[in-house]
C-alpha cells in the first residue's frame, strides 16, 4: 500500500475511533497538522477564487498527497507535526492578502514576496505571534500597517509597497528585530528614537519614503543604515559616532536635505565600506579624515557643494573603487589630484563646470579606470584621441559638452569598450568606420550632432551593439542593409559582465540612464516610468548582464521568454532609398525610428518577422511621404516630435513658416467661434443661470454618491453593472462601450479612425505576427459596417489589464471628473473629453462663467470655481492625443502644486501654457 494511502487510512481509523469512545464528533483541536492543513485548503480556495489565471503551486496542493508537509511552498517542522512556513514567492497571486493565518499558531516564516497583493494587511497577521520571518515586498499593498503583536519577529521586509503611516505605529513594541527593510513606501513621521529598543538590530533600510525630521541618534551601532531619499534635515551630529563605537559597514544618506559639514568622526568607522552622502546640502571640505577609511570602496559625494580640494589623504584609499564627486559646481580645469586614484574603477565628474584639464589632470593615465563620466561638463575643442589608449575603459561619457572636432579613427582601437556616447556635441565629418571594430560595444550614442556623410557598413560588424542612437545629423545616403546585422550576438559581452562581480555598477543616479532610454516608445515607456536611483542601480546591472526586462514572444511562438530589448534610431537625418529586407533579422530589437528623413520606396514584408514587442508605430516613419505603407497605415505629419531637436534644415523652413502661418489663423477663427458659442450660451434667457449642458442637475447627486469609485475604470464600477448593461468609456480617440459580454463597439468617425481599426484587428488576428500571444485574449470575430465596428473576443473573468493600470491619461480623466463631477460617460451626446475639448480647448483667458464645472456652481461653491478650471485644463492637457504633448507626472505635480498655492483673481483665469504639456 501507497504511504500516502497509508496516511490517510490511520486518520480515517483515528477519526472514527474518537466517534466510538465518545459517541459523538469531537471538534479536532486548533494546535494540529489536521487542522494546518484544513486551514491550507481554505487558502488555496481563498486564492484560487481571485486568481482564475496563471496560478501558482498552491493550485496543486491535495492532488497528489494529503499531507501538508509534501506540499510545494509549504515547510513543517522537523517532526513533521505542525506547518510552520509558507513560500507563495512570485506565485503571480493577486487580490486581497488572506485574512487567516493566524490560525497556523505553529507559523514562523511567511514569504508573500514578488506578488500583485493589494489593499491593507490585515490586522489578523499581527496574531501570528510566533512569526520570525515575513516578506511581503514586492506587492501593491497599501494601508495603515499594524504588526505590533508580532514580538518574535526578526526578519521583516515590507520593500516596495504603497503602505503609509508613522513606523511607531506599524512595528512590534517589544522589539527582536535584526532586519528591518521597509524601503520605498508612504512611510512619513520622525524616525528619531523609535529604534532605541531594537537592540539586536543590525540592517535597517528606511530609503524612498516620506519621513522627515532629524536623523536618528543610534545609527552607528548598526552594520547597514539607509535612509535614501527622503526629507531628513539638520546637521549630522559627529557624536553619533563615537570612537571604538561604530560598526557600520553601510552609511547611505543619500537624496536628504542634510546641512553643514561632514562630521571627521566619520573616520571612527574603520570597517565603514560604503559612504553615500550624495544629493543633500553639504558644504565645506570634504574632511581629510575619511582618508584613514582603509576599508572604503566607494565614496558618493555628488550634488553637494563642497569645496573643490581635494584632500590628498584620500590618495591613501587603496579599496577605493568607485569615486562620485559630480554635481558640486567644480570649475576651471579638472583637479590633478583625480590622477594619482591608480587604484580607481569608477569616476563621475558629470555635471560640474570643467573647461578643461583632461590631459594635464592624469586621469588618461588611471590604469584600471572602468568607467569615466565628464558629460555635462563646458569641455571644447577635439575630442582627445588618448582616450583610445585606456585599455581598461568600457564606459566613455562624454555628453552634453562643447567638442566641436570630428570622431578620431583611433576610438575604434577600445579594446574593452561597452558604452560610448558623445550626443549632444557639435561634433562634425563622418562616422568613422573603425568603429565597426567595437565588438564589446553595446550602445552608441552620437545623437544631436552634426554629422554627415553616409552611415558606415562596418557598423554592421558590432554584434553586442544593442543600443544605437544616431538621430538629428546630418547623415545622408541609403540606411546600409549590413547595419541590420547590429546587435545580433551579444552574448560574449553579457557573460563577459557576468564574471566580473568586482565593479559596482552605479551611483544609482539616473541622469545617464533617462537619455538612453526613450521615454515615449514601449517597452522602454514603461522602464523610464520607474526609474529612481534604487531601480536604476538595479536596472543598469540587469542590463550590463543580460537579464531581460521584457517578455517577448518570437514570431511563431506563443512562449514568452524574458529578453533584452534593443533600439534603432536613425530618426531627424537625410537618408534616402529604400528600407533594407533585412531588417526582419533584427530579432533583439523592440523600437526601430526612422522619421523625418527622405525614405522611399515598399515597406518591407520582413517587418512581419521582428519581435512582438517591436515598435514601428506612427513616430517611426513620419515624415518620410514617399515611403509606400500598408492602406491602414498614415504617413502624414506637419512637424516633428517636439522631443527631437533638428537644426540645420533649410529645406523646411518655408513649409514651416506656412504651417505657422496657418495655426495662427486657424487659431484666431476658432478663438472667435468659441468667444460667439459662450456670449451666445450666456445671454440665452431660456437657459438656466450657472450652467452650460442641458440635464445636468442630477450630477450633483451622482457626485456625492460616487466619489469613491467615480472612475469608469474602476472593477467595482463593473461590478454594479448588471447582466447585459453596457458600460461606456471614453478615451481620447474613440468612445468605448463594453458589455458583459466582451464585445467592443468603437463608434469612430473619419478616415483615420478607420485605419486605426483596420490596424486593430488586422494586427489580433495575426497577419503574420507569430499570434496568439499569451498576454492577450483570443479574437472570435469582427465586423464593419459604415462607419459601425466590433471586435468580439472571449470573456475575461479576471478583468483587463485596463481596470489595474494608471497612466497620465487615466489621471486625465480622473482630474476632469472631479473638476466637473460628470462621469467619462455618463449617456449624454458627448463623452466628458469631448465636451472639455470643445468648451476648454481655446485656451482664450476671460472665458464667462458658464465654462465653469457645473457642480461647484450647482453647489454654491463657485468660489473655488476658478481652481477646478484649471484642474480642468490640466486633465485636458493630460489626455492628448499625441503622447508627447502630454506632461509627465513630475510637471503635473508642478501644476497641482501651483494651482493651491496661487489661487487667482475673479474673473481672470491664468491658463496654462501650450508648452506645459510637453515632455
């Protein structure tokens, strides 16, 4: 017999033997693995229940044994008696946390990490009293938290969650912490003396919050300390590092608003490895003291203000790797002190004032310098050629300088080269073709210089060039079909990254790393979003290594494969002919972005054959007109993107003066159109006083009713609907109606609308796209008639991907339902974004008071009216129609932030400006 089979007979004996001595059930005790694993059952239901896709390892628990202790994700202990730990990590789990676990009483360990959880924890968690070790980071848990019953605990880690509140209030009062890691949440409050009692606490990572106040006092007695960016203030006090008192090994103040000097006590700190001060308000000398750190590698003093001498005792730092003084407005000639750091891989000097000294400071001579940093600098002349004899160089920025030369044929002699950027020089000739020599080279960057001639076809022989950015030249010539062999294999110099382990990628600043993703093409859309100087670090390491950031599916696989995606820019040129067939071999590359150059003849076929995830959306071929695309594809466009800087053209400059000459005409007919509809609107006696749309007085009760779920895209907004009810939505495009059902319904008019369907489906049903693709629900059918179209695809029980995300489109929306109280679509002719574009969209100051949101006048509230205008105003701008035009979330935090605190005059409305609401 089986012993599972086993198993299960002696409890079925066991159970019925109680039944015969007491004559009656017995209710089992809570303290048992019976219990365990009746409790296990009911979370794997609980799970199951919100996840109908992609489930984890908990969906086979029970199938092949009944004992809880063979289970996956599931540990007991070493008799086997009771369940004492549960590893659901990156199990794909979404919904609620499960609100039982308090009833394993035997529970020690609990790792929930690498999930999509939301909502508050629940306060059942706190009587896990047993618990040692909890991982609930890398959730989308939110909430006040409340561990305070959890007085065994040991090991917390609470990371990259959205959970607020003050830390006094979250953590056990009896305190057995040793690791504490609740970086990047809401977490505001001081941090003081909270910790005092933690005496067995060793690791403390406080970073990416909202605390504030002073620092606390008993940082030193710890081994790691961050509190990286957040709104600490005042002076570091030199007391709080007491001689033969300090054990820190880590010391990251980063991204503070600290003041003052660098207290010399830090130098009490011998085993101190890493000393992150960088981004506060430090001045004074660097101390001289620090140099007695034997232990140090890497020294972050960037965006300071500290002097510009150099202590020469920190030539004595024979650990020191990584070297960070950027940012504190160093002028004049670099300082020759930079030579004698022999010892250094790493040295950041962007940012400062340097006029020169490359050659005289000796820093072409640091034999093991890695990486080097001058970009941002007011560096001019030729490009020095002894840049190409530092053997040991990967990393050469040299961005956003004064050079003024053409490229040395001698930088293709790098023989270790992985990055080269000299965008945004006035850089002049040719490419030189010994580039084509760089195999180790994974980006190049020579964009918003001016460059000619052809593109050379040795480029073609860079296997590892992954990343290349040749836009806004002056480069002519047909695009060389060996250029499509670019980035083909790069392999050697991912595992080349690999091995080595010694080198500390990154500051974590971001700046480098936001020029060389594009901020407005998917998938590196998504990348530029989340970058912080945390996930920068992490990023940059991801991809020196290898370590793909996307899921891919290749054409003709439905398989998703993480892989590093690649970019081709050759956009803002004057390269001429026919798009190479090759480019279908380009299998490493998501955006390819050829715009505004003189391009003609077929669009290839083997587009078909590049990846899924690749980009050739609008921006990539405009301004190309004599490129033949497929009927569903526009290829017209009076201006380039606003994000690219072409000079040098004078072939546009007539067209563009009649362009302008256009707009403004255009603008002065509709501004009078406009000012006729709104006198017209406010002088009509039959319409009543305040408001602008007929049938709007019910919003005020629909305002009050809703304003927790107001948004169209909310899940509990579809849950109120029933059986067969449509739900409109609307976005800057089309109006959407979705049914229960799943069919869509774009009622869109115009040509454009219509290719814009036309490539909708054509690209869901295939057209040799490689289709299904996973991520995406199967297409039953279509239909067009006139201008009427539908899409019918299957039922998603778990929702679309829509009811999860937010972008500055969502926020559009969202900021023009509260400045109006109207739904995106709430059964009038015209959605919430057309009505706002038609009666905002002037941007003419001294609009009347019929233009003002309805429901404030409604409500008595017209004093405010003015302010929810240009919340108004602000949504408007959030949600157009080209991505480019519409702010990022910093500028919108801007205007919010000026909209409280500069409320404007009666009548007179301060309207932003055009160029607000461009990235």
């Amino acid at each position: 017999m089986k012993e599972d089979e086993t198993d299960n007979l002696r409890q079925v004996v066991f159970f019925i033997f109680l039944i015969l001595i007491t004559g009656s059930v017995v209710v089992v005790s809570g303290d048992s693995l019976v219990t365990d694993r009746q409790v296990l059952l009911d979370l794997k239901s609980f799970l199951e229940e919100r996840n109908h896709v992609n489930r984890g390892q908990y969906s086979r628990w029970n199938q092949q044994s009944s004992n809880p202790c063979r289970w996956s994700g599931i540990l007991c202990t070493s008799d086997g008696s009771r369940v004492n730990g549960i590893n659901l990590a990156a199990s794909s789990i979404s919904g609620d946390l499960y609100a039982n676990f308090s009833s394993l009483t035997a529970l020690t360990n609990l790792d929930l990490s690498q999930n999509t959880f939301s909502g508050a924890v629940p306060t059942d968690l706190s009587n896990c009293q047993n618990l040692i070790h909890l991982n609930l980071s890398h959730n989308i848990l939110e909430g006040e938290l409340n561990l305070t019953g959890l007085t065994k605990l040991e090991t917390l880690d609470l990371s990259t969650n959205r959970i607020f509140g003050g830390i006094q209030f979250s953590l056990p009062r009896i305190c057995s912490l040793i690791v504490a890691n609740v970086s990047a949440n809401n977490f505001s409050g001081g941090i003081d003396n909270f910790f005092d009692g933690c005496l067995n606490l060793q690791y403390l990572d406080l970073s990416y919050n909202f605390f504030s106040g002073a620092i606390w006092k008993g940082l030193s007695r710890l081994k790691e300390f961050s509190v990286a960016e957040n709104y600490l203030s005042g002076e570091v006090s030199g007391s709080f590092f007491a001689e033969n008192n300090c054990s820190l090994r880590v010391l990251d103040l980063s991204g503070n608003s600290f003041t003052g000097r660098v207290p010399r006590e830090l130098s009490n700190c011998r085993n101190l490895a890493i000393l992150n001060l960088w981004g506060n308000s430090f001045t004074g000398q660097i101390p001289s003291e620090i140099g007695l750190i034997s232990s140090l590698e890497g020294l972050f003093l960037g965006n300071n203000t500290f002097s510009p001498t150099i202590p020469e005792s920190l030539l004595n730092l024979d650990n020191l790797a990584f070297l960070d003084l950027s940012r504190n407005n160093f002028g004049g000639e670099i300082q020759q002190i930079f030579g004698g750091f022999t010892r250094l891989k790493i040295l950041l000097l962007h940012g400062n004032s340097y006029t020169g000294g490359i050659n005289s400071s000796g820093i072409l001579k640091l034999p093991n310098l890695v990486g080097l940093d001058l970009s941002n600098n007011s560096f001019t002349g030729p490009l020095p050629v002894a840049f190409s004899e530092m053997h040991s160089l990967k990393f050469l920025i040299l961005a956003y300088n004064l050079f003024n030369s053409t490229i040395p044929q001698e930088y293709g002699n790098f023989q270790a080269l992985q990055a080269l950027d000299l965008s945004f020089n006035t850089l002049t000739g040719q490419i030189p073709s010994s580039l084509g020599k760089l195999r180790s080279l994974l980006w190049l960057m020579l964009a918003n210089n001016m460059l000619t001639g052809e593109i050379p076809t040795e480029l073609g022989n860079c296997t590892s060039l992954l990343w290349l950015n040749l836009a806004n030249n002056r480069l002519s010539g047909s695009i060389p079909r060996e250029l499509m062999g670019v980035g083909r294999d790069p392999s050697r110099t991912f595992e080349s990254n690999q091995r080595d382990e010694g080198v500390i990628a990154s500051s974590g600043e971001c700046w480098t790393m936001k020029r060389w993703i594009p901020a407005d093409y998917p998938p590196f859309s998504f990348v530029h979003r989340i970058l912080n100087r945390k996930t920068c670090r992490s990023i940059w390491d991801k991809l020196l290594k290898g370590v793909g950031l996307f899921s891919v599916c290749a054409a003709g696989s439905t398989v998703r494969t993480l892989q590093i995606s690649g970019y081709l820019q050759l956009v803002g040129n004057q390269l001429s002919g026919e798009l190479p067939g090759e480019i279908g071999k380009m299998q490493n590359f998501s955006m390819i972005h050829l715009g505004f150059n003189n391009l003609s003849g077929t669009l290839p076929p083997q587009i078909g054959q590049l990846p899924l995830l690749a980009t050739f959306e609008e921006d990539s071929y405009l301004g190309d007109p004599l490129l033949k695309l497929p009927g569903f594809i526009n290829n017209t466009m009076d201006s380039p993107p606003n994000q690219y800087s072409i000079t040098g053209k004078k072939e546009h400059k007539k067209w563009v003066a009649v362009l302008v000459l256009l707009t403004m005409t255009m603008a002065f007919l509709i501004c009078g159109l406009v000012s006729l509809v709104v006198c017209m609107l406010v002088k009509n006696p039959a319409e009543s006083p305040g408001y602008l749309l007929e049938d709007t007085k019910h919003l005020r009760h629909d305002f009050a009713s809703n304003s927790g779920s107001s948004s169209p895209w909310s899940s509990d907004t579809v849950k109120n609907h029933r059986e067969g009810e449509a739900l409109e939505q609307c976005t800057e495009e089309y109006c959407l109606v979705e049914e229960r059902w799943q069919s869509r319904s774009y009622r869109e008019k115009g040509s454009k609308v219509k290719r814009s369907f036309d490539l909708k489906w054509k690209s869901l049903t295939g057209n040799g796209f490689g289709w299904p693709h996973p991520n995406l629900v199967t297409l039953y059918g279509w239909c067009l008639d006139g201008t009427e179209k539908i899409l019918v695809y299957e039922y998603m029980e778990g929702g679309s991907l829509e009811d999860l995300i937010s972008d500055r489109t969502s926020f559009g929306v969202l900021s023009m339902e509260l400045a109006t109280g109207r739904r995106a679509v709430d059964g009038g002719e015209e959605c919430l974004l057309e009505w706002a574009r038609r009666v905002m969209g002037s941007g003419r100051p001294g609009l009347s008071r019929a233009t003002i949101p309805v429901v404030l006048l409604g409500s008595g509230l017209a004093e405010g009216a003015d302010e929810m205008s240009e919340l108004l105003r602000i949504g408007i701008g959030c949600t157009a129609e080209a991505p480019q035009r519409r702010p990022n979330m910093k500028e919108v935090l801007a205007m919010l932030i000026k909209l409280s605190s500069c409320r404007p005059s009666r009548g007179e409305i301060p309207f932003l400006r055009h160029a607000d609401f461009q990235d």
